[in-house]
C-alpha cells in the first residue's frame, strides 16, 4: 500500500525482439535535505543515455550532483554533448550549465542536439546559459529552435 502523498515514478523500456531490452540500470538517489515525499532515479541506458528522473510532492528545491529542481516532476537527460532539461509543473531547473526559471509554475523543455537548442514553454521562462549570465526570456512557444 502505498501513503497518500508519496510520488509515483515509472519507467518504460522500450523492447525490441532483436535487440532485447533497452535499460542497463535503475538506481534510487536521495539528495540531503528532501521531503520523504521525493523520489529520485537515475536510470542508465545501453545506448549511453543517462535519465535522472525527479518527482516531488511538495514545492521544495532539490539538489542532487549537479542538478537542482523545483518543481513536481523533472528529468535531466544527457548522452555525450547532447541533453534535455524537462521541467513539470515547476518554476526552476538548473543542470549542465543551463537555468531556466519560470514566475508561474510550467512546463517547458530545453534540448541541446547537434550543438544547436531548442525549447517549448507554456508559459514565459528566462534560459540562462553559460554564454548568457543574463538570460534570455522566452515567450509561450511551441518546440522552436533558440540562441541561447
């Protein structure tokens, strides 16, 4: 049974028959300081993928390595140069040199593939990078390629 409040986090792996399954590894992280209404996963793919998944029931920051998130649900995806900043429902994330804050809470994703970036956003949000201290700011939009 699980308590009322605790986050659920799932994972799909996708299977192919040829190729088997596609997961290498799942692993629970607690970063210091949380709610015990958190759950936090990295998981490890064969591709090279590696997805830290974040899920929080309340409105707290969460720092784990590198990363910190405020919001209900965020990933952080990277392969080699490539990665994605998904943030769910949430005003703040910050991983890979990269902070996106929002004044309401959001969804909005950043991707990096090629060396090129782009975002989608349901509401306004500021992309600071490393080149740019300052930010960004970035209205609604649907996935569109950004100079960050």
């Amino acid at each position: 049974m699980v308590k009322r409040g605790t986050p659920f986090v799932s994972v799909f792996e996708p299977t192919t028959e040829r190729e088997g399954r596609s997961v290498q590894s799942i692993e629970p992280f607690t970063p210091a300081g949380v709610s015990g209404d958190f759950v936090g996963l990295t998981v490890r793919s064969k591709s090279g993928r590696t997805d830290y998944l974040f899920s929080s029931v309340n409105d707290e920051r969460v720092e784990y390595r590198n990363m910190s998130v405020r919001g209900t649900y965020a990933i952080v995806s990277e392969q080699g140069t490539d990665f994605v900043l998904f943030l769910g429902n949430g005003k703040f994330v910050n991983a890979k040199g990269f902070t996106i804050e929002a004044s309401e809470k959001t969804n909005v994703v950043l991707e990096c593939k090629n060396g090129k970036y782009f975002i989608t956003c349901e509401k306004p949000v500021t992309v600071k990078s490393p080149k740019n201290k300052k930010g960004v700011k970035i209205d609604v939009t649907d996935y569109k390629q950004v100079d960050l």
